[in-house]
C-alpha cells in the first residue's frame, strides 16, 4: 500500500504521509502556486507536476534528490500563415499550451515515455523523462479534430490517457466534448470510438454521435484492459471492449453525474464514483457528500457515507481528485472546499485528514 499522497490546490502542492496509522500534511512545495495535477511514475519513483502561473503561463517540474526541477513544457506547433481557427464561440483559437490536463505513464517497455494532454486539445510524448516533448500530430491534424468543443473550460482538452498494459502503442484518451480516442501504433493513426454513449445535450441528430460526448472521465482496468469505465456528463457507462461500444448504468442513486471514476487494478467490476447534481447545481445532492461503488458491473452500487459530511456539504470534486493506490484498497478524496479524506478499506469508511485546504484539483498516491 502507498502512505504517500500528493495534492494539488490552488495554493500548492501539498504531500501527506501515513504514520502510525494517522495521515498528516508532511510538506508543502510551490506554496502560494496554483498546481494543477501531479504524475508519480511508477517505473522510476520520478514525480511531475504541473503547474499554472497565469500570466507567467504552464510550467512543469520534475522531482530530483534535492526538491524539483523546472523541465520542458509541451509546445504547439506555429500556426500556418494565413491559416484561421476559431472556438466554439467564434473566438480565435491559440494553438498554445492553455492548461496541462493529463499525465500518464508510457509502458514498462518505454521507461521514459511519458503522455501529456492539453488545452486546447494537443497531445503530447516525451521518450526522455520530460526533457523534450513532440506533438503527436496525427490527432492534431485529424480532420474531426475541428468538431471538438469542450466543454465547462470552454476550450476542449484532453483530460485521460490510458496506456494498455499489455502493449505500450495502443493508447485511449478523452476529450471534453470530443469523444473517445484510440491509437494502436503509438499515435501514427487515430480512430474514434464510444459507440452507446449518449449526449442529451447535443440536437437529436447527434445524440449518439461518438464525437458529442462530453466523457468527464475515462479509465481502464489494469488486469483486464477490455474493461473501461467512463464517468460522463449524462451518466455512467461501462465497455467490455476496449471502448469500442459502451453500455449505459441508469438508476444509480443519489445521482448518475459526476466527473472522477476510478476501476479496482485487479477487478474490472469494481468502480467508484462521486455523485452531484447535474450542470446548474453542481454538489452534492441533498448536502450529503457520498461515494459509490459498484462491485458487480454495475449492477447494484453502494453508497458510501461513513466519515464524509452528511449535513451543508458543498463539495465538488474534480475528474483527477479520486484516487486509488496501486494494490486497490485505500482511496483519497478531495474537494474544491478543501476538504480532503482517505479511507482505508475500499470506501466502507473515511477519515478527514484536513478541511482547510486550498480548493483541490487532484489528488495522487505516490
């Protein structure tokens, strides 16, 4: 089990440690920083984190021995001369990096392979542990890539990068409001996938359109990577191959929205998620902050409340602040209220390690 936690807040970064059975804020880095998302490689122990400065813009920076070290970030391409490009509200699109919102972990066959998506839709590889990063163009200029519209940041970006254990080339990823993406030759080629999924949204010729579909979050069991889960705008969806088809979970209460899910390594039935009301009311319903489970499929789920707020809870949680350690039995949870919480025991029961924070974006075992 790992008994380190990093998380990201609008103020910085800050590490948890587990002691004697207690969990405890150990450190803070970039404090006064707004740090977005973290990445612990688990080939090399090496951790990422991004961050955003605003004005200053994107930086990333690497863990070294001695604390951090600012590394490369990833770079669009100039725009052709000439060339226009403009968002889904007719505004000019910037082909620069807006936000770093995903980071994974290439194969074990690639120790230095490491993936990044971005705003406004890029996505990037580094073969040398961040040093250098190359767009992978095939997407960029894959002629659909134009229909993507985002989604509640406005601009589309690629939010989840889910490498295939058994083979590093095949990589899904998801775009806000732009579907489900796969590529088996590393990123030479790319085909659209997410049949089944459903925008209620989108005009009814386009309801169930793969490149409609708002995926707030898409993963992939370890053991069993036909298995995915996605945690979508309109509800909960689950494929048992490999996200070519999905199939839609309905009657899950409290709710069926939600942005993080998380699939147990070892037990592709077994999935979490963090409920809310959906678009104008986004918390929890009824102030009761919940996670549920399901360990059959989707068939029955759990909700799981023992030790999270159940009276005036206001918490969101964001699609990167869910987190399962790498055995699948200790979860953590973080909110935009700055609450944050670790359970021991798959969920059954939670223990509040602070709730002054900053607001969380995500949170990671390390």
């Amino acid at each position: 089990m790992s008994d380190r936690l990093l998380v990201s807040t609008r103020k910085g970064l800050f590490t948890v440690i587990r002691k004697a059975s207690r969990w405890d804020i150990a450190a803070v880095d970039f404090l006064g920083d707004n740090v977005t998302l973290t990445l612990t490689d688990p080939r090399d122990g090496r951790s990422y984190a991004a961050l955003d400065h605003g004005h200053f813009g994107v930086k990333l920076h690497r863990s070294t021995a001695a604390g951090w070290e600012e590394i490369a970030v990833p770079v669009y391409p100039p725009k052709p001369d000439g060339y226009e490009e403009n968002d889904m509200w007719g505004r000019p699109l910037n082909w620069s990096t807006a936000k770093i919102w995903a980071l994974a972990a290439g194969g074990p066959d690639e120790p230095g392979t490491i993936w990044c998506g971005t705003l406004p839709g890029g996505l990037f590889r580094s073969i040398d542990h961040g040093q250098s990063w190359e767009m992978i163009c095939a997407l960029w200029e894959h002629p659909k890539r134009k229909q993507w519209m985002g989604g509640g940041a406005d601009l589309p970006g690629i939010h989840s990068i889910c490498v295939d254990p058994r083979n590093s080339k095949r990589v899904s990823i998801a775009v806000s409001t732009g579907g489900i993406w796969f590529t088996e030759d590393g990123g030479d080629s790319w085909t659209q996938r997410g049949e089944g999924m459903r925008a209620e949204y989108a005009p009814p010729e386009q309801t169930h359109d793969p490149i409609a579909q708002d995926v707030h979050c898409l993963v992939q069991c370890r053991a069993a990577p036909h298995r995915m889960w996605v945690q979508h705008h309109n509800g909960i969806f689950v494929s048992s191959d490999e996200g070519k088809t999905f199939t839609e979970i309905t009657g899950v209460e409290p709710s069926v929205f939600g942005f993080p899910v998380v699939v147990h390594p070892n037990e592709p039935d077994t999935a979490w998620f963090v409920p809310e009301i959906k678009d104008e009311k986004r918390i929890p319903r009824e102030g009761k902050l919940a996670v549920t489970r399901t360990r059959d499929g989707g068939k029955s789920f759990d909700v799981l409340t023992g030790g999270l707020p159940q009276t005036h809870a206001y918490d969101v949680v964001y699609r990167h602040a869910l987190a399962l350690d790498d055995p699948g039995d200790r979860l953590a949870l973080g909110s935009t209220t700055g609450g944050l919480w670790v359970s021991e025991n798959q969920g059954d029961s939670w223990t509040c390690v602070s709730h002054t924070l900053p607001p969380i974006y995500a949170v990671r075992f390390a």
